[in-house]
C-alpha cells in the first residue's frame, strides 16, 4: 500500500526535496496552486499541517512557502502586516474558489495488482465506489434528524454582514514571505496569496519573523493533572504536575498519553496476580508521554502526597500504614464527644485532568475531565463532607487518556502513511509474540508486555471519518481552532468491576460557511450536521473493532439552557451527576440541550456552540458519549495505555489468544491503510467514508479485504509442529 503513496503530499521533507531546484517565484507558484486560503486567526497548522490540509491562512501559509525556500537553499524571513479590506474580502471569497485536488498515484488495476486480487475484484469496487450515496446510509439518516432538531435549537445564523466582517478582520492580518540568495542581496517579497491575481497588495511589513514564532500567534494545547482531597473539614485542590505546554503545530499526529501508573514493582505471572498487586498499591503517580509527568507527585489514596521515588520505595507501603492509621486516630478524636460514626479526617477524593486550549492572545478553554469523584454531586452542592466509598478511587485511578490534536484537514495520503506506520508497529508485536514459546506463557500477560510501549494512534481514521460528511454539506467546512480527540480507558481494581474503553471527541467546532452576493454567509443546519455525524460515527468508530458501544442522544422535543439559564438546572429537571458537567459547559459560552427524561440512566446533552453551530453529543460526566464497559480477566497497565487501543483493549477483557490481537487490531489498522490507499484511485471522500469500517457507511470492504495476518500464521503453523508458536497459529 505504501507504493500507492505520493510523499510529497504529505511530508515536508520529501516536498522540498522535489522543489528544491525551482526558483523562489516557481516554490511561491507551487504553493499558491496546491493549497487554498482559510480565514483564522494565527498559527493553528504549521507548515506540515498546511500541506496535509492543503489549506491555511496567510501565516501558516507563510511558514510553508519559507520552509520550502530555506530547504532550496535561501534565507527567508516572514513578514506581517495588515491588509486593506478590499484585498482581505477577495482573499475571503476566494476561500469558495474550487481547489486543486490531489493527483493519483494508482488506477483500479494497479490497485488490484498491488494487492494480489482479480482485476475483476478492483473493478467491482470502482463500480461500487463510483454508485456509493452517502446520504442514504443509516449513520447519514440518523445525523440528519437529529441535526434538524439542533438546529431549531440552535436558532437563526448570525447576519451575513456579521458573518463576512469578522473574517474580513481575520483575513487583514496578512503575512507574507521575504527571500535572499546570501546576506549581501537585497530582500524580495513573494504574495502567494495573490499570485495570478494581478499586482502584489499594497502592504507594509510591520514586523519580522526570524526563528520561532512568538507564544502570543500561536494556538496551544496545554494538560494539567490534579488531585482532590479533604484534610479536616477542608477540601482542596492541588496540582500533581507541572502543566505541560505545547503549540498546536507541532503536534500533528503525535499521540499524547497522559493517565496514572502503579508505583514500585507489580509482579506476576498472570493477571490475576497483577491485579491483586494494583489494588494493594501504596501509590500511584501520574504519567504522560510514557514517562513520568514533569514534576509529578505521588499520591496515596489519603490524598498524601510524595515526591515518585519515595512512593516507588519498599518503605512506601509501610508509610502508607502508618499515616493511615494516625489519620483515623484523628478522625476518631474529632468525633469525642458525639453520637457520629467517624469521619475520614484524610481521603483522596477527586482527581482532574484538564485539556485546556489556548487561543493567540491568550483567551483559554478548559475542558476538564474526571478520573474518579468520592463526591457526591448533592454534597459539593450543599457544601457537605459526605463522600462516597472508597472503591470509587480503585474503579477509576487506574486511568489513561491518549489524545491526537489538529488544526486542519487530514489528507488520505497523510492518514494512510500514519495507518501503515502503527500496522508495522502491530506486526512487529506479533513478531514478538511468535517468537515465545507456549508453554507456561499467560497470554494475556504477553499480549500486554509485548504492546507495553504501544501508543495507538487509531483515532487519525476518525478524524479523517468525521471529514468525510464535507462533500455532502453543499458549502466549505474547516477547522478554524483545534480539534482534540481521545482514546481513554479506565481499570476497576475492585473485585467484580467493569473496565470500560471509549471514545471522548473533546473539541470539535468547524466553520461551515457558503458565499453570499458579495459576502458570506454560515449554513446553520449544515454545521449541526457536522457535530451530529461527529456523535454517530464516534459510536461507529468503537462498533469497527466489535465493541458494543453504547452511545445515547437526546431526542424528541429539547430544552435548551444558555448561560443565563445557569441556576435553573435543578428546576429543569437536569439530574445532580449531570449539573457540574453542564455548569462547565455554560462557562465556556457553549449553550446545552437536553431531552424530555432528564432522570434516565444514560442522561445526555447537546453541546452546542453558539458562534459556529457545531454540536457534540456529551454524556453526564462531560465527555463523548460513546463508551462500553467488559469484565476485564487481563489486568496491566503499569506504564502503557493498552486500555486506550479498543482492539487491544477487547482481547485483553476476554482473555483472548494471540488470534484475537491479530483479528481485531491488526485488521482495523490494515483496514484503514488499504481504505486510503483506495483514496489515492477513487478519491479522498471514498477512503474517508472507508476509515469508519462500518458496512452500514461503507459495504465494499469484504470486496478486496480478506485478512491476511491470521491466514498467514495458519500456513505457518502448517508447515509443522516445529514451527513457532504453531499452536496458536493453528487456532488461527
């Protein structure tokens, strides 16, 4: 599949390779003909990200066009200045122009000779693909409803007028690139943005970028973990980490694993024995990117805190023990005197994990998320000490979020290199697997120790999937601020409780926006659309991998409170498990709509985002509501997120073989790659409705796609009991 790939689309490096011998004006023409104009403001893709987008604004575009000119050899600088309104409105209404499209690397007869399959097969799909309508499949239809709904909800667009001068104002923050062959020649500018419009725009440079592009132009993403706990009658919160900070351009396709790890050693040689150890504890710390997090501490579930390597101490146990037991002296003494049970005097009640997104200029946006909360919703209302059992920590320490950030559109080509490269990673797992003999072997405890340091990189096709509904919208849909996806799992170590692995679209707003006599206008239905499909296909991304993935909307007639409604929840019926994840929505100006039975088990709401439209459907504790728990027989994650891969996560819970990992995530991931792949001969909507892996969205997969892995290991284990691990090959 990889020969099918064109890099140049997708990778710097190799672009600037294939230009680095074109003059400066051919570097700005090529430039100007591949990639479109966005109104937004600062930088939100970088320079990879606008070639992967194929589209940015002036700055991004300027960070493109001068990587390219230094790759050629040339000194080049950035320039800023503000545009007249007269260029910044043509630069606005050239964003409906149509745009280039990626060239093809195959036809549907390479495709098949690359595979291996009959030309006919290839053929078949062509037909298929070329005949495909999303609007009449399931997922389409049930957007669409509730989009209609939202949609009323959401109330009338802004005023045209508005609409066209807020990206006016954007557009007038222009940038363009500045070049020299040596520092003793003169700067010469280049205007991509208005090459084949005429003469250059009348502009003056009121600073340079040479370097890095300062904090303030930039969008960020920034993680922070903290702990709750009550000391006395006092709740407090304190950080057990140094935020980490980093720009949203750096960060295409990188995933970011944050979550908890179990200090010291956990033993054993299956899972049974692991889990007994993960329960039993002294203290546990947090983790990101596969490490410890910066400055992290080490927390009991006292709510103690020590530096890691005290917590990681044989004595960690035995210091546990004896603060525990001064602690509930305390708590003892404290109720002298009275008929009261006594109270917990020291207890780790809550932990947080906040996602905050950072806006040139500084203007934040947290999304916070809950590991686990001893409080009860009705005691942090009332300002009571009442907590719940202590097995709500254990059910939810034992936590691992992985997010993937984007400022833009992925293209098929980016997307498939990105599937291709974790199909390696899986293959060399197997690898691994193969090679260990089967006897005495948990297989669970070597599915995991294999996949220890593998950090999935799944949600790219969802992203990509989220996308796909663009074509069908009858306008231009793009980013215009970051969108955060997350993989999370989460461990119960009590006896009996479930594990549970989902999907939590965090940020998603888009711009969906169509021109307007001369100037533009936002199609309002159409954006409630996109935040519906977002809702239904994160259901049917975790459905792709054999998970049964409950999800519930609201439906029928919705209510819908904006800030102003803030201190009417209650009234509305909205229950108390729901109330602070709403309040949080109301704070960050987004409005909320919810259905007619506020008091049923999976309660949901509507996010609705006033200014863009878009809309997300959010379960009760403030994330995407698309989840499914297991009994987990498979207990380890130490220091991985194997509970943030659905595929793995699946095998693990039912003590599966090897077979399984190479069914149920080998496949998805090959899947995936073969479906950009055929983006590169049908187009990047057929590879995108493809990501999804739902034969409700996409039914040609079973066309071309056996799977191959597990049928290879079965000739494998055919060639004779010799052969490595011909057992469980032969279960193949």
């Amino acid at each position: 599949m990889a020969a099918l790939l064109d890099p140049t689309e997708h990778d710097l490096d190799a672009l600037g390779l294939e230009l680095a011998f074109e003059e400066p004006a051919g570097i700005a023409a090529w430039v100007a003909e591949n990639v479109a104009y966005e109104a937004y403001v600062g930088v939100l893709r970088g320079a990879e990200g606008t070639l992967v987008a194929r589209a940015g604004n002036a700055l991004d575009q300027a960070l493109l066009l001068a990587r390219l000119l230094t790759d050629a050899g040339y000194d080049a600088r950035i320039a800023l200045g503000a545009l007249g309104d007269a260029d910044a409105l043509e630069l606005v209404m050239g964003m409906f122009a149509p745009r280039a499209q990626p060239r093809a690397t195959a036809d549907a007869a390479g495709l098949a000779e690359s595979l291996g399959v009959d030309a006919s097969a290839a053929a078949a799909l062509a037909a298929e693909v070329g005949a495909f309508d999303l609007t009449a499949t399931r997922l389409y239809r049930e957007a669409e409803a509730a989009a209609r709904q939202l949609a009323a909800a959401l109330g009338p667009a802004r005023p045209e007028a508005e609409v066209t001068a807020e990206l006016v104002a954007e557009a007038r923050r222009y940038a363009w690139v500045e070049y020299r062959l040596s520092p003793s020649e003169p700067w010469t500018a280049l205007h991509q943005l208005f090459a084949g419009r005429g003469a250059a725009p009348a502009v003056a440079a009121e600073t340079y970028l040479e370097g890095e592009v300062p904090a303030e132009l930039t969008h960020r993403l920034r993680i922070e973990m903290s702990i709750e706990r009550k000391r006395g009658d006092v709740f407090e919160t304190v950080a057990i980490m140094t935020p980490w900070e980093r720009p949203v351009a750096d960060l295409l396709g990188v995933p970011i694993a944050v979550g908890n790890t179990a200090l010291g050693d956990v033993p054993g040689t299956t899972m049974d024995e692991r889990a007994a150890q993960l329960a039993e504890a002294a203290f546990f710390a947090p983790v990101l990117g596969g490490g410890l997090a910066p400055s992290a501490q080490a927390f009991d579930l006292n709510g103690n805190l020590v530096p890691p390597s005290v917590g990681a101490n044989r004595m960690a146990a035995f210091f546990q023990a004896t603060a525990g037991a001064l602690e509930g002296a305390m708590g003892a003494l404290g109720q002298l005197g009275g008929d009261e049970a006594p109270t917990e005097a020291f207890a780790l009640v809550a932990q947080y994990l906040d996602i905050v997104l950072i806006a040139p200029g500084g203007e934040e946006t947290t999304h916070r998320r809950v590991l686990f909360d001893r409080r009860p919703a009705e005691a942090r209302e009332s300002g009571s000490g009442d907590l719940l059992e202590e097995r709500v920590v254990l059910d939810g320490v034992m936590s691992s979020y992985v997010l993937l950030v984007t400022g833009g559109a992925l293209s098929a080509g980016f997307v498939a290199a990105e599937a291709i490269a974790l199909a390696e990673r899986h293959l060399d797992i197997l690898d691994a697997l193969a090679a260990m003999s089967d006897d005495g072997v948990d297989q669970g405890v070597a599915l995991l120790d294999a996949a220890a340091d593998l950090v999935p990189t799944d949600h790219l096709r969802l992203i990509a999937a989220s996308d796909a509904v663009h074509p069908v919208l009858g306008g231009l849909a793009y980013r215009a601020e970051p969108t955060v996806v997350a993989l999370y799992g989460a461990l119960g170590l009590n006896p009996g409780s479930p594990a549970v692995t989902g999907v939590d679209i965090v940020s998603n707003a888009k711009r969906v926006l169509a021109p307007s006599g001369g100037g533009v206008r936002e199609l309002r239905e159409e954006a409630a659309l996109v935040g519906a499909w977002d809702t239904v296909v994160e259901r049917a991304f975790l459905e792709s991998y054999g998970l049964d993935a409950s999800a519930s909307v609201p439906t029928g007639d919705l209510t819908v409170v904006s800030a102003a409604g803030a201190a009417e929840l209650a009234r509305l019926g909205v229950p108390p498990r729901a109330r602070a994840a709403v309040l949080a929505e109301l704070g960050r100006g987004a409005a909320v709509a919810f259905g007619a039975d506020p008091a049923g088990p999976a309660w949901a709401h509507w996010r609705l985002d006033a200014g863009t439209g878009t809309a997300l459907g959010v379960d009760a504790r403030g994330r995407g509501n698309a989840a499914t728990e297991y009994e987990m027989l498979v207990v380890t994650i130490v220091q991985t997120v194997a509970l943030s891969a659905p595929g793995l996560a699946v095998c693990a819970a039912r003590g599966s073989s090897w077979t399984c990992y190479c069914d149920n995530v080998v496949t998805a991931v090959g899947l995936a790659a073969l479906g950009f792949g055929i983006a590169k001969v049908f187009g990047e909507t057929a590879g995108a409705l493809w990501a999804i892996l739902d034969v409700g969205v996409f039914p040609g997969a079973g066309i071309l796609w056996t799977p191959p892995v597990c049928s290879g290991l079965a000739r494998l284990a055919a060639e004779g009991p010799d052969a490595p691990s011909a057992g469980w090959c032969a279960a193949a």
